[in-house]
C-alpha cells in the first residue's frame, strides 16, 4: 500500500480560534476528532469526527463518534480547551474546574484510547511583567491574571501527571496570535468592525510592547510535532520575537484596511493599570530544536484576515 496511515489527532478547544484554524489547515493530513460539551457545537466547525466528553469521561462505556464509529487509538491530542481568555469569563471556580479539573480528567482517560502524546498550549503572559527583557523558557511564571495562573496550574499537574503514567509531553507558550476566526473580543476584529460600521476607533496610547505571529505560523508548529513525534516533555515559546508597540501594529491594520491614520484617537482609552508594558518572547530555542521560521508577514496575515472577515459578513 502506497498511502500512509493517517495519524489520528484528537483536539480539545476544537470551536475556538486555535482549533478552527487547526482543523481548517490539517484536516485532509490527519484524521481529526474533536471533543464536544453538547452535539450543537458540531455546526461551528466542519464536517471531522466528534466526541462528546461526557463519552470520553465515562469508563463504563466504550469510546463512540457522533457518527457511531468506534475511537480505539489516537496518536496525539492537542489540549486546548480553557475558559477565561475573554476577561468576561472570570468566574474562579469554573476557571479551575474548566482548566486544572478538566486537564487532570483528560490525561487520566488517555489511555482508553491507548494516547501517549498530548501538546500543552500556554502563553506568554504566564512569565508576568520581567521589565524589558525578551522572556525564556527557563524563567520563573508570575501570571499576571487569575486565569494565567489556573493554566500555569494547569500545565504544572498535567506534566506531573503525565510524567506518572508515562504519556509525553510538549507545551507551547504562545505570545500575541492573530487571524482568521479570532474572537470578537480581539484588538483586530473591534477595529474592522469598528471601521465598518462607522464608530469612533478609540485606543489606549498604545505604548505596550508586544510579540504578534499569524495563526497560520502557529499552525506549522503543532503540524510538525504531530508529523516528527516530537514530544520530548520541553516547553517552547512560540513567537516572533519582533518587539512591535501596540500603536504601530494598529498603524499597519488601518493601512491594509484602508483607514485613514487621522481617524485613529490613541489616548482616548486610559491603559489598564496591570497593563504589562512589555511581553515578547525569546523564541531561540524553538528555532534551533525545530528549525523552524516564521513564514508569514504582519501584512499578509492581517490582508488574509480582513479578507475572511469581509467573506463572512457578506455571507
């Protein structure tokens, strides 16, 4: 037989920005399965298998697909379901129920489908505020949020655990991202939709430093270490390493966008007072261990994605 067998992914998180864009990207490489909390959720993302938790969560029953095909063996899972990344979502014991309880409950069920893989997604506001230094691997984690801090948690009993059962590991900390199927809530889609229905585009000073990388970018990543196994229980930085302040980043999407700079009120929003002023990563070791490089400049992804909001609204 000439074709190779399809590696089989299960993916948590699968209705959200990340997992969209993953299962857009790979969904004819690999053979996708995404856990669900309810059958509806199926209408947000296309046509792969499902799985609802409950399901996967339930030993005294076997592993069954919404389609009714039998899940016996999954070569890896990317976990990345978390609740609290919209600053509305702040309900502390969801947060640790959602992200620590469903992290542990997760890796204990791996081995009912014989999993010995799983990908860790963090961020890079996990580090906390280090003053102007581009941030490591090896430094310490201060979170700056509560929900920064239940998915350090997280991360922290998820590696111990899966240290204990003998299930590798990788985590990848992930700096700004930006792209098609962003939330609503992001910097980018407030501005085009802003733009589009004539409000006032209002904006802090836009001092703050940060580290921007366009999903498709990102995507690469956990298409790699599905493809090479490369899960060697080490964290990444996922980044760009490009120091860029907020205020030029908006300069760029209002220029792609065709918004006229003068319409821009930097300062008429007051900065957040634990607003960190400086969040780029380091992404040294990422490129040396995956011989990895970004692909995709600013203006490409913020052009792909402005494109996809407009196909979208149009639909």
């Amino acid at each position: 037989r000439g074709e190779k067998m399809k590696k089989k992914v299960l993916i948590t998180g699968a209705t959200g920005f990340i997992g969209k864009n993953f299962i857009n990207s790979l969904r004819d490489k690999f053979e996708i399965y995404a856990l669900l909390l309810n059958e509806n959720e199926k209408k947000i993302i296309p046509q792969i298998e499902y799985i609802l938790w409950e399901i996967f969560f339930n030993k005294d029953e076997e592993i069954i697909t919404l389609s009714g095909k039998k899940v016996e063996k999954i070569d890896s899972v990317i976990h990345l379901a978390s609740y609290g990344v919209n600053p509305k979502d702040n309900d502390i014991d969801k947060m640790i129920e959602s992200n620590i309880g469903l992290t542990k409950n997760l890796i204990l069920n791996l081995e009912r489908v014989s999993c010995k893989n799983i990908i860790f997604t963090g961020s890079g506001f996990e580090y906390g505020d280090k003053g102007k230094m581009k941030l490591r691997e090896n430094m310490e984690l201060n979170p700056f949020s509560l929900y920064g801090t239940t998915k350090v948690s997280s991360f922290l009993i998820g590696k111990k655990l899966c240290e204990i059962l003998g299930i590798n590991y990788i985590n990848l900390r992930l700096f700004n991202i930006f792209g098609e199927h962003e939330g609503d809530n992001r910097l980018i889609p407030q501005i085009i939709k802003n733009y589009l229905s004539g409000n006032k585009l209002n904006f802090t000073e836009g001092k703050q430093i940060r580290d921007y990388l366009y999903i498709k970018d990102i995507i690469e990543v956990y298409e790699m270490i599905i493809e090479k196994n490369i899960y060697n229980n080490e964290t990444y930085n996922v980044c760009s390493s490009e120091e860029i302040t907020i205020k030029e980043f908006i300069v760029k999407v209002a220029k792609i966008i065709g918004i006229d700079e003068e319409s821009l009120n930097f300062g008429a929003i007051p900065t957040r007072k634990e607003e960190a002023m400086y969040i780029v990563g380091d992404n040294s070791k990422l490129k040396k261990d995956f011989n990895w490089n970004k692909k995709y400049s600013y203006e490409v992804g913020i052009k792909n994605m402005y494109e996809f909001f407009l196909r979208k609204e149009n639909k």
